[in-house]
C-alpha cells in the first residue's frame, strides 16, 4: 500500500506495508520525505494539524491506516 500526501503543491508518496500503520505515523514519514523533498535540515519545523482524505473527512490519528485509506488514495495535510 502507498499513498500520496499533498503539502500544499509539494506531494510525497509514502510506502505504507500492509497499511497496517497508525494514521500519525502515516504523518511522520511524510513529514520526512516532504522535508527531503524541499531540501530542508532534518530539525526543520514543519506542523501538521490533521490529514484530510481526497473526499474530505478528516483522519484520526489513532485510526489504522488500512481502515480510513485505500491503496493509492490521495490526503493532504493540513499544516
């Protein structure tokens, strides 16, 4: 499973095994990878308040991945 988190225009797949992951760690490796892809230091604050599913619905954090997202879904973090 993989899915693809918008950073404003910025996007980054993220690997997500079996999607069996908690909705914030989906958060922290994006936040990693959106760090790397806008060639910021590793100590770079970067805030994410939420995740939103491509429909709308806000992501809990404490939800398992592989219930609130398909593979390939699009969300955006809202930062």
């Amino acid at each position: 499973m993989k899915v693809t988190v918008c950073f404003g225009r910025t996007r980054v797949v993220v690997p997500c095994g079996d999607g069996h992951m908690k909705v914030f760690s989906l958060i922290q490796q994006a936040v990693t990878r959106y760090r790397k892809a806008i060639a910021k230091d590793p100590n770079y604050w970067i805030q994410v308040h939420r995740l939103e599913h491509g429909d709308g619905g806000i992501l809990d954090l404490d939800d398992i991945l592989c219930d609130v997202a398909d593979d390939k879904d699009r969300v955006i973090a809202v930062f």
